[in-house]
C-alpha cells in the first residue's frame, strides 16, 4: 500500500510540474488581438520571412524570422517586461515563437490563425 501511494504521489507530481510549464502567451482570435492592440503597450513580432513581411505587416511590428538561426540571439534582446505580440501567416510559426519566448521569461499574446485572420490595412 505504501509503495503505491508513493508512486501515486510521485505520478501526480510529475503531471503537476509538466502542465504548470504552460506558454506564457495567450493565444487569441483576430478581433481579440486588434484590441491588445490598442490597448497595451507591447512589443509587436512578425515571425515570418522578411519577404513576407515587406508584402505587408502590421503597422509597429518588428521582422524576426522564426526559421532564422539568429532567432534565439534576436530574442532575447526584447523586454521582458513589456509583453510582446506575435503574429506569422496562418498561426503556426507564432506557436513555435510562442514556446522559445516562453522558455526565456517572455509573456505576451499569439495571433491563433496568423495574419490572414487580419482584416486590418497592413504596412508596407
């Protein structure tokens, strides 16, 4: 009884530990991130390449290619205390952003289905 309580114990604190290291980002809907938007002051990242985002970004957003290998350097140059909005062409990219902003102490909001959700006038 006493050895399975102990692994009992020891199941429970390792599926504790494993989703307590959740993403410090929020995922939202286009609508939901627009009003981050105007709202807080937030350090804005377009994740894609910087063809993609030459053809149009949001206004105020800085290119760091995800896929770049000078990603992780680029990163952690952002402010940890100011929270960052990251955004790619359809979600997937940002969600791989997402996770290496996480691991560095970075908090902030990923747009769930990436820029072509935007209905807003893009920068060029």
């Amino acid at each position: 009884m006493t050895t399975r309580l102990l692994i009992l114990s020891i199941l429970i604190f390792t599926i504790t530990s494993c989703t307590s290291q959740t993403s410090s980002f929020k995922s939202v809907d286009a609508k939901e991130f627009e009003q981050i938007l105007r709202t807080d002051t937030l350090q804005i990242v377009d994740v894609r390449t910087p063809e993609e985002f030459n053809q149009g970004h949001i206004q105020g957003a800085i290119c760091m290619d995800v896929r770049n290998p000078d990603f992780d350097s680029k990163i952690i140059q952002l402010d940890k205390h100011i929270p960052v909005a990251i955004y790619c062409r359809a979600g997937r990219r940002s969600k791989i952003a997402a996770e290496k902003m996480s691991a560095i102490g970075l908090q902030g909001y990923e747009l769930d289905n990436g820029i072509v959700s935007w209905e807003n006038e893009l920068t060029r």
